[in-house]
C-alpha cells in the first residue's frame, strides 16, 4: 500500500512523514518511509549508480536542467525510489509511505511553465497512492518556516536572491495546483499550520486507519472465497 505525503515547500513533508513512520514503527505498523534522494549514492539501488557524489550536488544539478527533462528527472527518481530497490532490499508487505511522491515537484513544474494536460499524462503511469494526505500551508507561513535556512532558488521561481516576494509568488501558484487536485482527487487535507505533534497524530491516525480498511477488506474477500 502507498501512502503519500503532499504538500508546498516548507509544508512539512519530509519532517512529519519521518516522525508519522516512527510512530507507526512503534505501534506495530509495518512501514518504510521513501523519498527520491534515497537513490543516490545508494548500493540499494544499483540502477542508480550513475548519480554521484551526493544528495547536495546532485539537487544542484537537477535545478539547473530546462523545466522538461527536470520535470521527467524527478518523476523518475521517486518511480526509482519506489521500484528500482535490489532484490532483497524491499520489505515485504510494509505500508510505504512516500515523502512528497509526485504532488509537488509536478505542481511546481506546472508553475514554471509546463503543460498540465502533459504532466497529469506523466504522472498517471506511476504507481497509485491508496491514499493522499495534503499538508496545507498558505505560503506566508512556510515563508516563516524557511528564511534563514534552507530556502533554495528552485523554490522561489529561480530567483537567485529568494526574496520574499518571488518565494510567495510561486509557492501560490503551486498551491493553487494542489489544491484543485486535492478536491478533484479526493485527498485527505490537513491543517500543516498546527503544531507538529498534532500534524504528526492526524496523519498516523489517517494511515493506521486505511491498515485497517484493507486488512478488514482482504479477511472479508478471504471469508467469502472460502465459502
């Protein structure tokens, strides 16, 4: 089962998916949290082997490319960090919970540009999500959250000097795409402007609750084929 995680930059994806899976870890929830640097450098992935030396580069490198091969690069790293794994390295039957998948970066390459009928044909052919949590977060707070820290130009429409201005003015645009396919999609969205922990409990509860749909649903399909 895929779970995944979307939201704008500085929503809080890769924090509360971090902490969401260490709590699921805890209550018994079979889980493995995914995101798309995981490849690499990684002996994991051995497909992969071709990006080097680090996550850093490699982030720098992928902001430079013209917005289409950038757009089609991200969309195969997370299908890699998702399916590209050596055998053996996966685990078996865990829930996967994927930090951003494709929400964002497609949303963020429309903003710059890209076709919508073209990026919504790409990321079709990915695996399917069971289901989507949506941290929302208007951009005046994720401003807040990443001044002064790891704002980069990717994230600000190129902007060299990441204002202010031009960080808002972007993240709006992605927002906007996010949010239509929130409603068209049918996602599960939260408030990303509470407190963490609050974040954090609505998003195990949210995934502990599908584990238990789909384990009920698969006795269910058991009992009747028995019969």
């Amino acid at each position: 089962m895929i779970v995944s995680v979307a939201g704008t930059d500085g929503a809080g994806k890769s924090t509360v998916t971090r902490l969401a899976a260490e709590r699921l870890t805890r209550a018994g929830v079979p889980i493995e949290r995914v995101e798309r640097w995981d490849i690499v450098d990684n002996p994991r992935y051995p497909a992969a082997r071709l990006l080097r030396p680090d996550v850093p580069t490699a982030r720098t490198c992928v902001a430079d490319m013209p917005a289409g091969p950038r757009f089609l690069f991200l969309m195969w790293s997370i299908d890699m960090a998702l399916v590209g794994r050596a055998p053996g390295n996966g685990r078996d039957g865990a829930v996967t919970l994927l930090d951003g998948y494709w929400m964002k970066h497609a949303a963020s390459e429309i903003a710059y540009g890209l076709d919508r009928a073209w990026v919504e044909s790409v990321v079709a052919g990915l695996p399917p999500s069971r289901t989507v949590v949506y941290l929302r977060l208007e951009p005046e707070e994720a401003w807040e959250r990443k001044v002064g820290r790891d704002l980069v130009p990717y994230e600000c429409a190129m902007d060299p000097a990441c204002s202010r201005e031009s960080f808002l003015t972007h993240q709006r645009r992605i927002l906007d795409v996010l949010d239509s396919w929130a409603s068209r999609f049918g996602w599960r969205e939260i408030d990303a402007a509470q407190a963490l922990d609050t974040v954090v409990d609505h998003v195990v509860t949210h995934v502990a609750g599908r584990v238990t749909d789909d384990a009920h649903r698969a006795a269910s399909a058991a009992e009747t084929g028995a019969r």
